[in-house]
C-alpha cells in the first residue's frame, strides 16, 4: 500500500495505488480492483480523492491530447492530462481553455468531476459549460458516450460528480480564441465591504476577470485588494515572447516543525501585502500565468502550514444575504483570532448550473486557508457554518474534509436525483461522509 494525502496534508492514509495508464484496460482493472476513486494530482483540499485502506485508480497516465479542430477550437483529451499541458501547448498557438482554478496544475477528470471554476465566472461559468462530450467508463463495463445530446442525464451528473459517476476516460474540451498570452489589468484598493460589492457590480460589464484578496484580520470595515483583467489582442511591444514566464525556482524544501501561517506572522503578512499591492494601483499589464496561477510558483506550498495540514473554506452565499452574510463570517473569523495569508472573496454571475452538484450560485464566494489547530479550528468552521447556512448558502465539496453530512444534504438539493447516477464500484473517503457509501 502507497500513502497519499490531498494537498490540505491533513492526514496521510494507505492505499493499494492502480494505475490507469491505457483507455482499452480500464474496463478491466475497474472490474478486478474496486470499489475505488480517481487519483489525479491530489489538489483538491479535503476527502474527495481519497479512499483509506482501499483502491485509488491513478489516471496521471491516462495524459494524451489526441486530436484538435483549429477551426472549432475543440480539443479532444485523455482524463489525465493537465490544464498546464494544454494551455503550454494551445496558447501559443492562440487558444486557451476558457475556465481554469487557481491552479494550472490538475487534471482534466478532475476540473470536470469538481466542475471547476475561475476568475471569470461572470462571463464564461465553470468548466463543465465547456466540456462537450465525454466517454465514461462505469465499474459494470458499460462504456458511455455523454453529452447534452446523449446521455444528458449522466453527462450533467458527471460534471461536478466528485467522481461518483464512473471514470472519465477522454473528454471533449471548446477552447477559446486569444489574441496573445497577456492581461490589461487594473489594481485598486478597497476599505469596506460596500466598496467591494459596487467596484464588482460595476465592474462585471467590461472586464472579463474580476476578484479579490481580503484582509480578514482586518476588523468590521475590511480592506483589500481588488484585481480585473481582459485579454489582451496583441503582444505589449515591451514582450517579445509570447513563452511561458520564466520558472521562479521557489520551493517549500521541508515541512516546518509548526505552520508558518500563526499568529506572529499573519497581522504582519496582511499589513504588507496590502500596503505593496496598493503601491500597484492603475493599469497594467500582465502574463496570465502569474495572474490567474500566483501560487504555482512556489513549489509545495503547502507545506508552509507544518505537520498538521490545513483545512480551505469556501461558501457561496445567495445575493440577497451576501452583504451581511459576508461581513458576519469575516468578523467571526477576526474575533477567533485565527486568520489566513490566501483570503479571497469575489462573486458569482447569474448563470445556469453545469451539473447537479455544482458550486457556484448567483452571489458571493470566500475562500480562505486555515492551520489546522484541532477543535479550535473546527469550532470556528461549526460557526460559519451556521452564517452560511441562515442565508442560504453552501460550501464547496473539492474544498472541504470536514462539513457536516446534514448541512451538504440541505446545501445540494439535487441530491436525491444524483444518487440515480451513481456507479456502485466507485467510493471514497468524501461519499461514505457525506451520503454515507
């Protein structure tokens, strides 16, 4: 048995490892070794991608881009393909996908299965509105071609299915048009709550990117960062290259004997970054990578909050509660005296959901990233709990590794009808939780 963890490294749990490197032997080893879950990268922070003292099917081999349209802009791929392999290879080539993470550096099953999202939610959604068709492998042997025209029903409970529908083994992926690799920006600082809310409202008509870093130590009128973006149709004279920035060569080369992220160094942390970046106000411009990846810089990153791990909670609130909603989690968060470096709050456009489990709502997300410190940590989520849940909202399950089964039941109304669609051979740590197999 191997042991793997999620990159929160809360915890690391045995696993007999299988690897899926070829689509036409899938069939196979899902029928001998289950039940499983899929092991793509392990990004995501919490419970969905492990099964302790089970089967964990790795799909890193299953990476191949087997076929592009440059007249569509449809990319055909294998599951186990990265975000960063597709992006390397199509931007320069003027094609890019048009929803990613904060992270470049997962998988395709995976964006799909989580139904990702990006900085742009407000005009191109999540990753699921682009996929248009996938081929699933279910653990029966059933081999199933998935689309909104075929299998619609399956199609839309795969996308944001956290795995539990059958192994994604190739998808149909529409990229995007662009003219060149950079960014127009545009940096200002805020000091309220209000004042973020009416630079995002006014700022969802003509920028394509919008979001925020927060200061949640900050008190009753925080203060933060606020970052929007369009593409850019041609190369800055100053640029010649269209290439991929230059690697930073940072790394986390250890993990620290306790989290770096506590309470000597989080006041200080947020003071200066908010005072460097208000330096930054105005124009500008910028290579997407370090603007929509900032962290994929530093090498293992995670590692900064020591042996213990760390839990990220993200919620979704509805629009109708997302001012005061907001304002309550943050200043629950400051009294705990607990905080985090990676605070972000942006919003949710109006736009239908993907799948049935899907994250975003119309309203407001705030992400954060917290040292585990045991019960002190979760008697703060049990309170934001409740805030998100008053008004309506829910919390991100490619996030989470802890939220209460009832609370997931009330947040997912479609979860009933998802149960249909689930494959009986797959399995994980976040299922037997959250629905109990």
């Amino acid at each position: 048995m191997i042991k793997l963890s999620s990159w929160g490294r809360l915890s690391r749990q045995p696993h007999t490892c299988i690897a899926l490197n070829d689509r036409s032997s899938v069939a196979g080893q899902l029928e001998q070794f289950q039940p499983g879950i899929c092991y793509g990268m392990g990004r995501s922070y919490g419970d969905v991608c492990l099964n302790r003292e089970g089967i964990s099917w790795q799909t890193r081999g299953l990476d191949r881009l087997i076929e592009f349209d440059a007249e569509t802009g449809v990319l055909v791929c294998e599951s186990g393909a990265l975000l960063k392999e597709i992006q390397d290879l199509m931007v320069p080539r003027g094609w890019m996908l048009p929803v990613t993470p904060g992270t470049q550096l997962i998988t395709v099953g995976g964006a799909i299965a989580n139904d990702v999202h990006g900085k742009n939610h407000h005009v191109h959604g999540t990753f699921g509105e682009h996929v248009q068709e996938l081929i699933l492998q279910r653990t029966d042997g059933q081999l199933l071609r998935c689309s909104s025209a075929e299998n619609a029903d399956m199609f839309r409970a795969t996308i944001g299915g956290l795995g539990l529908t059958g192994v994604i083994l190739q998808a149909s992926l529409k990229l995007r048009p662009v003219g060149s690799a950079w960014l127009d920006t545009d940096t200002l600082a805020y000091q309220s709550l209000p004042e973020f809310f009416e630079l995002s409202q006014a700022s969802e008509a003509d920028w394509e990117h919008t979001v925020s870093w927060i200061d949640c130590l900050s008190g009753d009128t925080p203060r933060g960062i606020f970052l929007r973006a369009n593409h850019r149709e041609q190369v800055p004279p100053d640029h010649k290259s269209q290439s991929s920035r230059k690697k930073s060569g940072l790394q986390m080369p250890l993990v620290p004997p306790v989290s770096l992220v506590n309470r000597l160094s989080l006041r200080p942390f947020n003071t200066a970054y908010y005072a460097l970046n208000k330096r930054k106000e105005g124009a500008g411009i910028a290579h997407y990578q370090p603007f929509f990846y900032p962290l994929d810089a530093i090498g293992h990153w995670n590692r900064m909050y020591g042996p213990r791990g760390f839990y990220q909670y993200q919620c979704v609130v509805p629009e109708d509660n997302m001012h005061g909603a907001i304002g309550e989690m943050l200043t629950a968060i400051a009294r705990s005296g607990q905080g985090s470096f990676l605070a972000v709050l942006k919003t949710f456009g109006k736009r239908p959901a993907a799948g049935l489990l899907s994250f975003p709502m119309p309203g407001a997300t705030l992400a954060l990233d917290f040292p585990n410190q045991g019960q002190k940590t979760l008697s703060l989520f049990t309170r934001l709990d409740d805030i998100v849940s008053q008004a309506g909202g829910r919390l991100y399950a490619a996030k989470d590794a802890r939220m209460p089964a009832d609370m997931f039941l009330r947040a997912y109304p479609a979860l009933s009808e998802f149960t249909n669609y689930r494959d009986p051979g797959i399995s994980s740590d976040m299922s037997r939780r959250l629905m109990g197999s």
